[in-house]
C-alpha cells in the first residue's frame, strides 16, 4: 500500500501520488498519461497532472488499482 509519507517530490499536490515502492513498470503512464509521467533520471513514475475530468479520474484510479507494487495512492484530497 503506497504511504503519503515516503510520496516522491516531483507529484503534484493533490489526491493521488506516487511513493518510492515504484518500480518503473509503465503501467501508470501507459493506463493515465494525463496524470502520470516518468522520471528519467530517477527510474519511477509520479503525478504530474492530478486528475480534472470523470474519465481523468475514472484512468488514474485504474492506474492505482492495477499498480503491482502498490506505489500509487491516494490520500482522498
């Protein structure tokens, strides 16, 4: 389960994040890439845009259910 407190910085305020359990596998950024991109340096996703329509919303949080590591989360606000 992804943990607020361990959040990468580049996310972007807001509901969902992604924490340092990311394993780079591209499922976010291929599911929502509205909301997620990759840190090419680093080797992990994070939100850089947070959801702002029903179907934005309706990916990311397909996103985050189908993350095998549990690295994306969403703290509700």
């Amino acid at each position: 389960m992804a943990d607020l407190a361990n959040r990468y910085p580049e996310n972007i305020a807001g509901s969902y994040y992604v924490d340092n359990q990311c394993i780079d596998c591209d499922l976010c950024r291929e599911t929502a890439p509205a909301s997620f991109k990759r840190n090419d340096d680093g080797g992990y996703s994070f939100v850089y845009h947070q959801p702002g329509t029903p179907e934005e919303e309706k990916l990311a949080k397909e996103a985050m259910e189908g993350c095998p590591v549990e690295a994306i989360g969403s703290n509700g606000g």
